[in-house]
C-alpha cells in the first residue's frame, strides 16, 4: 500500500513540476524579451543602464528559478520511475524535449511508455 501511495505521490509531484517548469520557462522568455526592449530603448535614449541592469537581474532570477524547477521535476521523474519498478528511463518514451522556435524555448513533457 505505501509503495502505490509513493507512486501516486511521484506522479503528482511529476506532474506539477512539470508545469512549475514550463510556466518558468515562459518567463524566461519574457524576461528576454523585455531585455532585448530595454536594450533598444537605451540605444535611443528612452531607458537607462538601471532599466537594462534591472531587466537583467529579472532574467537571471527567472532562469535560476527554471533550473531548480527542472531539478524538482528531474528528481520526482526519478523517483516515480523508481517506485513503479521501471528504473531510470527503462522504457519510457521521451522525458522532455526542448524545442527552439522563432528565439524560445519550449518544453513537452511525456511520461509515456514507448
């Protein structure tokens, strides 16, 4: 009986922080891209290096939160692959893909059997 409550608590936690990750990533995005607007508005005078300084630290506080999603999400994979008895990635179809498209990430995340 643990074991199922351990493995429905893994996929739970799998499940969110596969979300957790992706809505960082999309942050990520954005706070590049408002980077790259303060770094045109400062070349034509209507920003200043606090603007792109602040804009920075935004984007550098995003990322160290996607990473630490990608490490909760990473840990609860394992640990759902474990307590079904599968062993890490045995089996499994995809983990995650990261797809570039048109200057952003993108994450899918599968738990599907291949």
């Amino acid at each position: 009986l643990n074991a199922v409550e351990d493995v429905q608590s893994s996929l739970s936690l799998t499940r969110q922080s596969g979300r957790q990750v992706a809505a960082f990533q999309r942050a990520v995005n954005a706070s590049n891209d408002v980077l790259v607007l303060s770094e045109r508005s400062y070349e034509v005078g209507a920003a200043t290096l606090l603007d792109i300084i602040d804009a920075e630290t935004r984007l550098f506080a995003n990322r160290l939160a996607l990473a630490s999603a990608l490490r909760t999400w990473t840990s609860s994979y394992v640990q759902l692959q474990v307590g079904a008895g599968k062993g890490w990635l045995v089996g499994a179809k995809q983990v995650y893909v990261v797809q570039r498209e048109n200057g952003k990430n993108t994450f899918d995340f599968s738990l599907e059997k291949g």
